[in-house]
C-alpha cells in the first residue's frame, strides 16, 4: 500500500488575517510536487503548518492514517524535513556538523560516530564535501542552500519540503539538485517544493498545486493549469504581456536543457 500524507481543509489565521484557508492536498511518491503561487499566496506557510512548526488554526494531517502532528517533535522529524528559503545559522558551525545535526531525530546527541557515511554520503550528493571543513557562515547563499539540504537529506526522512530550494543557485547546481531530487522520489520519497519558476515546475514536476491568497485553486499536471486565464488571475500576467512572458520561460528552458546535456 502507497504511503501518503493527507491534509484536509488546512487552516490557519494571525489575529484577522486568513493566511491559509481550506487547504487540502494528497500526497504520495512518484513524482515531485510543487506549489505555485506569487507573493504572499501561503506557500511558505503551507510546508511550515505540515511540518508543524507553526500550529494549524483547523484542519488535520494524516500520516499511515494516523495524525501526524500529535506525535513527539523527535518522531514527526525522522517522518518530515524542512529545507526553508534563505536559512540563516545563528552560530559559526562547521559544514559538516550542521548537516550532523539532521541526525538528532535518532540520537540524544547531534553527532554519532556511525552516522559519519551518511553524512558524507548526503554531502557529497549535494556538491559540498569540499565545504565540510568550512565555517558555514563563511558560505555564499548558493552553498549554504545546498548543506542545508544536505542536513535534511541525513534524516532519511520519508517525507522532504523545500522552500524555494534552488534559488541562488547557479543554473549547474540548480540543474544537479533538480536531478538529485529526482533520483529520490525515484527512490520512494515524497517531495514537495515551492518554487516562483513556472519552467522548473514544467520540467520538472509532475503535479501542482496553485494557491492564490491562501487558497488552493487548482491542483493537477502542470500543463491542465497553467492556462491564460490562470497567469492572469493568479499571476498577474495580462494578455498583452502573456507572448512575453512564454518567452522568457522557453528562455530558461533553454538555458536548463543546455546545462542538463553537458
């Protein structure tokens, strides 16, 4: 039996504002899943309240069937991970105890002497293990993208949200992740990113869900959705300005077709 994870009619509010309203989403392996949206539509919010880091108004989560978020914070890990956008270390640590640290969901202590393969495992999958010895507030926004990805992968979490995970990457590391994170929902996993480019989604993603002022307004393949009518309801694009932006996005499809050959 396929292991999903199930949200119904998702909620969630600060004071008066509807950040998140009647969400739901049905998740399984087999392809990569991305949420579209613009600015503000709730995507970040959206993997924040599945991983329970911020507490769901209404609405539940399920898990094998059973609710995911009533669980111990140490056993909701090892099932979920989240990579956020721009994450920003408080402390100096070096590379590679910061991706050790994923390994805290099974150890009362983040560093285990037979943790070390996955470790350099994950670290050589992502193209950091020549930063493992580097202060990781040393780092440039790219490289520092890719270890925390790197620290998500080391919980071998069945379940992996990403925000926004590619963004500052050059377009080859861009195109390494793209093809890592295909290899493991190949491999089983479930994977959800958000992302703000409609070619990566295209390319790459075989269902999407489109959100729009903390509502889901469309899920499916990408091609049923991203009609006219949507770029401009949701996006903004008009129809003057729809040949334009086609253009831009067969541009970088381009550029990632060029860069996926070498």
């Amino acid at each position: 039996m396929q292991q999903k994870l199930i949200a119904s009619n998702l909620c969630y509010s600060i004071g008066d504002k509807r950040l998140l309203d009647n969400v739901s989403m049905e998740l399984a392996g087999g392809c990569l899943h991305a949420v579209l949206g613009p600015n503000g539509s709730g995507k970040s919010t959206l993997l924040k309240i599945l991983t329970g880091i911020w507490k769901l108004s209404s609405g539940t989560i399920t898990w094998k069937g059973l609710p995911l978020l009533s669980q111990k914070r140490q056993e909701i890990s090892r099932i979920i991970s989240l990579v956020p956008q721009n994450p920003q270390p408080s402390f100096d640590f070096l590379v590679e105890d910061i991706v050790a640290m994923g390994r805290y969901a099974y150890n009362t202590r983040y560093w285990n002497a037979k943790d070390e393969p996955l470790v350099h495992e994950v670290l050589r999958s992502v193209d950091a293990w020549h930063l493992r010895h580097r202060k990781v507030n040393h780092l440039s926004y790219g490289e520092r993208q890719r270890v925390y990805i790197a620290r998500a992968l080391v919980t071998e979490s069945p379940i992996l949200l990403l925000d926004e995970p590619t963004a500052g990457l050059d377009i080859r590391h861009q195109v390494e992740i793209w093809d890592l994170l295909q290899r493991l929902v190949a491999e089983g996993k479930i994977i959800v990113i958000t992302t703000h480019d409609l070619t990566i989604a295209e390319r790459y993603c075989g269902n999407v869900f489109v959100l729009n002022e903390g509502r889901c307004v469309g899920s499916g393949p990408y091609s049923s959705l991203m009609t006219p009518t949507v770029l401009e309801e949701v996006f903004g694009i008009s129809e003057s300005a729809y040949p334009k932006a086609m253009e831009l996005l067969e541009d970088k499809a381009r550029d990632l077709e060029r860069y996926t050959c070498i």
